[in-house]
C-alpha cells in the first residue's frame, strides 16, 4: 500500500499551478465524462451491492512508462464517492514508473470505485501515453542538441486539448498556440487567400495586439526570404529539406538572429539526430499526441479479510 495520503490540496494545486485553470473547470469536465460513462446507470450495480461496503483497490501499472494525470484520476474517485474515499499514491507526474508498481490506492465504497474506474484510467492511461512518448523524443533530442524546444500542435482530441497538451509539458517539451487566439499564424491556405507574404505581415503587424506574436509557414526559400525581410516573430519551415534548412539558418543568423526558426513536417524519431543538429529553434511534431499509445494499467478491488 503507497505511504503519501493525497488530499483535496494536491488536487487544486495540479488545477490552478500545472493547467492554470479553476477546478471547477476540471471537475466540471470529469463529471460530463461520469455521466457519458453511467448513462442511464450501471445495472450491474443492481445485483446485490451492500451499499455501506468498503474495498480496497489497486491501480496497477502493467508497463513501464511515465505518469501523467494522476490528479485527475484522484479526483474522479473524489467525484463518485463524494470525497468519502481514502487515496493514497508514492508517485508524482512524470515519475518513472515500473512495471507492477500500484499507481494510486484507495479505500471506500466499492460501488463508488467500480463507477469511477473506467473514466480515471482511461484519461490518465492515453495522457502517460503523450508524456511517455514526448519524452522518449525529448532525450533522443538532448544528445544532438541541448537548446532546440521541442513542440506538439493543434492536432488534438477535441475536448481534451487542455490535458493533452500539458501531458507533453510534463516530459519537458513547450506548447505551440493553444487555439486560434493565442497566436497570429499564417499558413499555406491564408495566404492563398490573401495573395502574397508581404501584403499579409504588414497587414498584422498593423492590426493585431501588441502582445501577440506572428508566425508564418513557408514552404521554400524564396517564401522564406520574403518572410524574413518582412517582420515575422517565427518562421515555419515546412517540410524543408536538410539543405535547405541549413541555408535558412545561416541566412536568418546574418540578417536578424531574433526571429526564430520552427521545423515542421513528417518529423519522427527515425530522423532525430540530423534534425536535432540543423540549428533551428523549435522543432513541432503533431505525432507527439495523435500518434501516441495508451499505457496500460488495472484496477484490482479487494474486500476486507
């Protein structure tokens, strides 16, 4: 049985200081999941629960991997037992964790855990998917470079982006924009629409916030040339080759070092250490989330002897 209590605290401090949000706003998310899970209620329930019994459960990890979203399942137990549940768990987020070693534990209602089982593992197990996956990425990248920023991207679950995105924080990598707000980015099809890279950055820097930063994809040099001379905060060099990559470098450096330079396009971990070396400033991979696999863990009840 783990040794560290967890209370009501650790779950609010994961709220406001890891995800910089309310708990109501992840309480809020936890009880929409509860319900899609219990629909009309589970009838399995019905096949004689003393309602006044009490188990103990085991959150099991069946592979190694790295944690991430251990808060939520706490308070997913939290939410169906109306906080009448003892947690337990000798684990922080992003701790290594062995195969067979017990996740979290917990003492209460079996009803009340066997309700909140499924959701608390699930969300917990697909986002040590992204940190396990975002940090095996992340080492290979650290022995070929120790300042290139590794990045994921718009390219998450719907409803879930919030958690999916910190869970590649929690391996060491940074954020890209969270949303449409947080960020002036033009791409390929904006600037078909708009017609030309120069007619468009002056466009935003006239309009936009003054806080808000501008990054523009290229797909080649001459695209990229353009966007240099014209005022962009981050350039994007989309699935550039190696060569060209390295030009774009050395020309950024002798023009205006303050612009940063964002490799993207089919980057994985085939290629690390040639992209890792090319000496651009964030590298973005939509893989880190939408292609990571979920880790596995079990939940044991067991009765008092």
């Amino acid at each position: 049985m783990p040794k560290n209590a967890l209370c009501q605290s650790d779950f609010t401090g994961f709220c406001t200081a890891k995800l910089g949000v309310a708990p109501h706003r992840i309480i809020n998310d936890i009880v929409q999941w509860l319900d899609e899970d219990h629909g009309a209620g589970d009838p399995s329930l019905f096949a004689g629960f003393n309602k006044n019994l009490t188990a103990q459960f085991f959150v099991i990890a069946k592979q190694d991997f790295t944690l991430s979203g251990l808060p939520i399942m706490q308070e997913t137990f939290n939410q169906t037992s109306s906080g009448q549940i003892k947690l337990y768990s000798d684990f922080e987020e992003g701790d290594s964790i062995p195969k067979g070693s017990v996740v979290i534990a917990g003492e209460g209602y079996a009803s009340s855990i066997l309700l909140a089982e499924r959701v608390a593992l699930n969300l917990s197990s697909k986002l040590s998917g992204i940190t396990t996956k975002t940090k095996s990425i992340l080492s290979e990248i650290r022995k070929y470079s120790s300042t290139v920023s590794l990045l994921e991207t718009r390219k998450t679950t719907p409803g879930l982006r919030i958690y999916e995105k910190y869970a590649t924080r929690v391996a060491g990598a940074r954020n890209h924009r969270h949303g449409l707000d947080t960020g002036a980015m033009l791409k390929e099809n904006h600037l078909r629409s708009i017609g030309s890279i120069e007619e468009a950055l002056d466009n935003l820097n006239k309009n936009i916030p003054i806080l808000t930063k501008i990054e523009i994809e290229v797909s080649n040099l001459n695209e990229f040339r353009a966007a240099l001379n014209r005022g962009a905060d981050v350039i994007m060099l989309d699935n550039f080759s190696y060569d060209d990559v390295k030009i774009a470098v050395q020309e950024k450096n002798k023009i205006n070092k303050n612009i940063k330079l964002e490799l993207s396009g089919n980057l994985d971990e085939k290629n690390i250490e040639e992209i890792a070396s090319l000496g651009v400033d964030y590298l973005s991979m939509g893989a880190l989330i939408h292609k990571a696999i979920w880790v596995d863990m079990s939940l044991q009840l067991y009765l008092p002897a």
